[in-house]
C-alpha cells in the first residue's frame, strides 16, 4: 500500500528513520547491509510500479524501464541486477538518480503513479534530503556509467572527439561577429563565470550539465573573475579579477603578460560596437570600467534578470586580450592562427572538413581537487574536434577507436553499437534542442493565426515520436523544455485550446483554412538545413501532412551556413524549420518571439508580450518574475502560435571506458566544453587492453 503523504512516501523509500542529523555516516550507518536489500526493492518498485500494475492509463513497461536505464547507465539499469549487488552505495546512487534524474517526463511518470497531488513536493524533498547528507562525491556519481570512481588522474595523451555538432566546420574564428558557435571552437577562450562541474555527477549529483546553454544560479563557480557582487547607488556589477591569470605569448599578435581589469572592460566595451550584436542584448550595460589592477565595474542601466547569461558565462561572453580585438581597425580577425586567450587549451591547427587541433595550455589558471588534492588543468596533452559530416562514418569511427568520444548520435545506430562494441559506455538524454516550422507571421497567409492553429493540427506528433524518434522523443517542449523545473506546465496544465495543437486534427485544419480564405490550400516554401539528418526525415513526413489538408510544400535544402545566412533576411521564406536551444526561461522567449530579435525567424512582434517581457526582465522579485514567465508560456501557446511545435528527440552519447573522470557533461556554460575536456584523462594500460592503443 502506498502512503498518501510525501513525508511518509520518504520514509518508505529509504525504509529507516533518518538520523535527526543528517550526515553521511549517520546516513550510511541507518542503511545498513542488512536493511539495503529491502531498502532497493522498496525503491525500484516505487520506481516501476507500472510494470507490475498494468493499467491502461499507466506508461509502458518500456518507458519505465527505458528510464531506469537512463538513471543507472546501460550497465546496470535491470532492478534484479542492482538487488543481486545487496549495496548501499548502490540505494543511495539510485535515489539521487531518481531524485535528480534529467527527464522531468519520467518524473511525472512516477508522481502520476504514486498519486502525488504536488508534483515538485517529493522530489524536492527527497532532493534536500540528499543534499543535506553531504554523501560523498564517489557516492552520488557512483552508477551513472558504471566506471571507477574518482581515480587518481593520469596526465598526457590527446583525445579524439566528434562533438554534437561534429557535421560543422567553425563558422568564424572572429568573436566581433556575434556569431555563436565561436563558444563551441574557442577551448582557447574564458569567461567571468562558469558551472561548477562538482554540483553534477561527479559531485553532489544537483544537475547533469546536459543544458547546452543554461547554468541556474545557484551552479555558479568563478572562472576570470575569482568573485564578483551587485553593488548599489549607483547600480553595478564588481568582478573581482583573479590574479596572476596570463595570456600566453603569440607569435606576431602579443608578448605574454598578466590579465589586469581593462582588459575585461575593453573586451566588453569594444564587443557593444559590434554592429552585428543582438538588439537589446547588452542594453542594461552603460559602461564598463576598470578600477585598479584586478577590479571591472559594469555599471548598469537597470536591473537585468538574466545577467549571467547575457554577461557571465553565455554566448558572446568571452574574452580575448585587446591586441586581438583591436585588429584590422578593431573589426577582428577571422585568422585562426592569431587566436589566444586564457582558456584550457591553444589552438594549433584547423583543416577544413577534417579537424581543428588544440593542445594543453601550460599556463591554464584552473585546478581541480580530488580527494584533497589538487591537481593541474588539462590533465590530457591535448583536443582533436574530428569535423565528420556522415553520421555513419562517426559510429564506424567510434567503433574502430578512431576517436575516443562521440558525444551525440541517434537511436538507429544505438543498438548496433552496443552490439559490435559492448565495452562503449553509453548514455542517452534530452537533445535540449527544439525543433520547430517558424512561419512568417509578418505575411499571409500566416499573418492569420487560424492558419498558423490548422497547421499544427495537421501534424501528428504522436507519429513522428513513435515513427522517427522510435517512441524516444518528448512531443510537448515548448517553449520551455520539458526539464525545467519550476517553469514547464505539463500538456494536461494547459488551456484547451493550447493542448489542441499537440493533438491530431486534419479537418478541423481544413475548416480553419476554409474559415481563414483558403478552402483550396496553398502553396509555401520550407527552407531547412542538409546538416541535421532529423530535419530530413521530417521534411517528407511534412510534406505528406500537408498534402492531406491542401497545403502543397516547396523543400528547400541548404548547407547550415547557406540555411544560417537566409534567416531573418527580406526574403526569407514563409517556413524556416530549424533547431533552436532554449536557453533559459528569459533566453526561449527573447529569441523566437519578441519583436526584431535576432533568431526570430517567425518574424513574430506583439506589444503585449514585448511589453510583459521587458517588465519581468527588469524585476528583482523572483517568484512574481517566475510567474510573469510561466504567464507568457501559456500565452505564446494559447494565443499566439507563431510556430509549428514539433517533438524533441532524444540522442545517445558513447565513449570509451579508457575515457576516465567524465559523465556525459556537455558544457558549463553556452556551448562551453573546455573545462569539461580539461578533466577527461586516459587511462593508457586500459587503452592498450581494448585493443585501441596504436589506432
């Protein structure tokens, strides 16, 4: 029988009185081995229940055990196999991954099963209950690929990744453009901020640093500012500038030297002037200044809410030395042989369609400890992105030892890797992207948001999940992705006529057209991108859709720079599908829907939410700010649908076990990796036993 209460729920998951303080040995010494058997099987069946109560309404026995697999890695993920381990370490694993677990759709899974009536009341709990334990690192990162725990790390060797963009070349090497994968390429550069990878699964098991592009508060860890403070009359952000930080020598661009403030406040300053910059990005900001050797001041306009995305660690938050900015009368160089900066890494070399070459940064500032040790950042000589366009050729070279990590693939390739290479570590997540049709709301017939409704109705996102995503992807992300808690509304929160669009209706579509003047269709072109193998196996079953309601569709394909340049042009076409991060809450409204941005495709303007926008922006509250966000969710949604929603799929992500102190992070801060790569250290004797040394 299960309790009605989350406090009892608690009580019955872990099977003891918790400790009245609640340490680590308190808590190891109540989970005792005698009590952990039991203690698992509670925790599994809780977990599962719908395996054993097959009730129509319940989820799949494969979406429960699919999310078991998520939770405890493909090594350990069958109930039976943790019950025969009889372990603590193994309880307690498993209840910060079912706590902490990155798909939130599973975790409504479990609450719809345990009848919980506030959804967030027990996972929070349980959260804090966990983190209050202070368990140690080895403990709350245990399972998660079923590797060693926290090792002492081995320096040298270089490593061989083709990373979740692995089909692109870079597009600039010029951070003056705005352009964003500079965050990706740039190992070499920094920022003021970054996540702290210990809060993830190596640590305290919070987060999984799966965001691409979005670290909460409360993640935080210096990077060049050592720390920094919000200062009154007048209004201004204090980084405090860690000391004795260089940028290496570069041949014909610098002499080495010691960062100093004005180089923080110059690079900010100068990047204000680009005039490829986004509207209203920096516009809080009136002026940066130094103040002494090692302070930068940014004094502000306003408050901004979403500072630390726009400033601290997210896109167009790097830094380089002003010799490289002042360059060619200040617009920058697109040279990569002239790039430096205080990352990680030092980029040494870049072949087009082949690789780009980065190796250890002797002077790198970062440390990390482990078991009470400090340890010098790389650990490994060296990082080659292998640019691999074909997503075939990227298993065959995972598989063949070619490269050592492949950090995203598809689910038609996961069961053949499994099969020909069982010794890869393998994990599956969210792909934290949203696919969307932008449609021009600025034209007809999408002008009309009776066309804009029938042509989500027109879609059947149950199908492309089941057909495309092989039951996989989540239909409802938008505009806020499925894993924030505390700002998505589950479909079943949502007004009527917003949980239509996710729902199948191709004659009501037609009665819309008919209503809205086109009771014959029309015809209207779709520009996509020949990079994403998803977006071309969605443009046929689109293609087909339409058809159905009258509505002809004109494909047309580009490479991703060609796609990239035509978005927001004149003559952009009425459809745009395209990929976007969401960012953070503030970032997934901004980008697509308020007026003139810059990756607003849809062309979408309205005065109303341009106007709540800029007024949750500018709040300090942050329970009335929340609510004015999740406030304008519903609203784009139910009143607006300025896109065709379509379902995020998830991917799968493999490296070898040789790969040591790694766990499938993506990035600390906007498609910031380097600190994650700096960690990563091979294990040269295991290398050698799989066979992979000499390849």
């Amino acid at each position: 029988m299960i309790p009605s209460t989350p406090e009892s729920r608690i009580g019955l998951i872990l099977s003891v009185k918790l400790p009245g303080t609640l340490t680590s040995a308190g808590l190891l010494q109540a989970l005792a081995p005698s009590k952990c058997a039991a203690t698992v099987s509670t925790v599994i069946g809780l977990c599962s229940v719908s395996i054993h109560r097959k009730s129509e309404s319940g989820p799949s026995t494969s979406a429960i055990t699919g999310s078991l697999r998520v939770m405890l890695g493909p090594k350990h993920w069958a109930p039976e196999s943790i019950l025969s381990r009889n372990s603590c370490k193994a309880v307690i694993t498993f209840c910060s991954h079912l706590v902490l677990l990155s798909t939130t759709s599973t975790r409504s899974i479990v609450d719809r099963e345990l009848g919980i009536g506030n959804t967030m009341s027990l996972w929070t709990t349980l959260r804090k209950v966990l983190v209050a334990a202070s368990l140690p690192s080895l403990l709350l990162a245990g399972a998660a690929h079923g590797g060693p725990e926290r090792e002492t790390p081995q320096y040298g060797g270089t490593i061989n990744i083709a990373t979740r963009v692995a089909q692109l070349n870079a597009l600039t090497w010029n951070q003056y453009k705005w352009q964003w994968k500079v965050n990706h390429d740039g190992l070499f550069l920094d920022y003021l901020v970054m996540g702290d990878l210990e809060f993830g699964p190596r640590g305290s098991g919070e987060t999984n640093f799966h965001a691409l592009d979005w670290v909460r508060d409360e993640h935080y860890r210096g990077a060049m500012a050592e720390s920094w403070s919000v200062e009154e009359d007048p209004l201004r952000l204090v980084f405090n500038i860690r000391p004795g930080m260089y940028w290496p020598e570069k041949k014909d661009v610098m002499e080495r030297r010691e960062v100093v403030a004005e180089d923080i406040a110059f690079n900010f300053n100068h990047m204000a002037t680009s005039p490829r910059k986004i509207p209203t990005w920096w516009g809080f900001i009136r002026e940066w200044k130094a103040e002494g050797k090692y302070k930068a001041i940014a004094y502000l306009n306003e408050w901004n809410a979403n500072f630390g995305y726009r400033l601290l660690w997210g896109y167009f938050g790097t830094i380089s030395p002003p010799e490289v900015l002042r360059m060619n009368d200040g617009e920058g160089s697109d040279d990569w042989k002239l790039k430096t900066g205080t990352g990680p890494y030092k980029l040494v070399d870049v072949r087009l369609d082949d690789v780009q070459v980065y190796e250890r940064n002797d002077e790198y500032w970062d440390k990390e400890i482990i078991n009470g040790i400090a340890y010098d950042l790389p650990y490994n000589d060296g990082i080659v992105y292998n640019i691999i366009t074909d997503e075939s050729a990227q298993i065959a070279a995972l598989r063949t030892c070619k490269i050592d990590v492949l950090e995203q693939f598809r689910w038609q390739f996961a069961e053949e890797l499994q099969r020909s290479a069982p010794e890869l570590i393998i994990q599956k997540r969210l792909r934290q992207v949203q696919t969307f049709v932008a449609l021009r709301n600025d034209q007809p017939p999408f002008n009309d948001i009776r066309v804009r409704r029938a042509m989500n109705l027109a879609v059947d996102q149950q199908e492309i999940v089941q057909t495309l995503l092989n039951g996989e992807g989540e239909a409802f992300d938008h505009p806020f992705s499925v894993e924030w808690d505390g700002y998505y509304t589950p479909l079943e929160g949502l007004p009527p006529q917003a949980r239509e669009l996710f729902e199948y209706h191709p004659e009501k579509a037609k009665k819309l057209l008919a209503e809205a003047g086109y009771p014959d269709g029309f015809e209207f072109e779709i520009t996509f991108g020949t990079h994403s193998p998803y977006h071309l196996d969605l443009m046929a079953m689109l293609e087909a859709y339409y058809q159905r309601i009258g509505v002809k569709v004109i494909a047309r394909a580009f490479d991703y720079p060609t796609f990239l340049a035509q978005m927001r042009e004149p003559d952009q076409s009425r459809g745009y599908l395209m990929d976007i991060t969401g960012s953070t809450p503030f970032s997934a409204i901004r980008k697509s829907f308020i007026t003139d941005q810059t990756w607003n495709p849809a062309f979408h303007s309205d005065e109303r939410l341009d106007q709540t926008y800029f007024e949750a922006l500018s709040m300090r509250d942050k329970g009335k700010r929340d609510t004015m966000l999740r406030e304008m969710n519903h609203y784009i949604l139910s009143e607006r649908v300025p896109l065709v929603w379509l379902p995020s799929n998830i991917v799968y992500a493999a490296w070898w076990p040789y790969i040591k102190n790694y766990w499938g992070e993506m990035t600390v801060g906007a498609q910031s990796a380097g600190p994650i790569y700096a960690r990563m250290w091979i294990d040269q004797d295991l290398k050698r036993e799989l066979g992979c040394q000499s390849k």
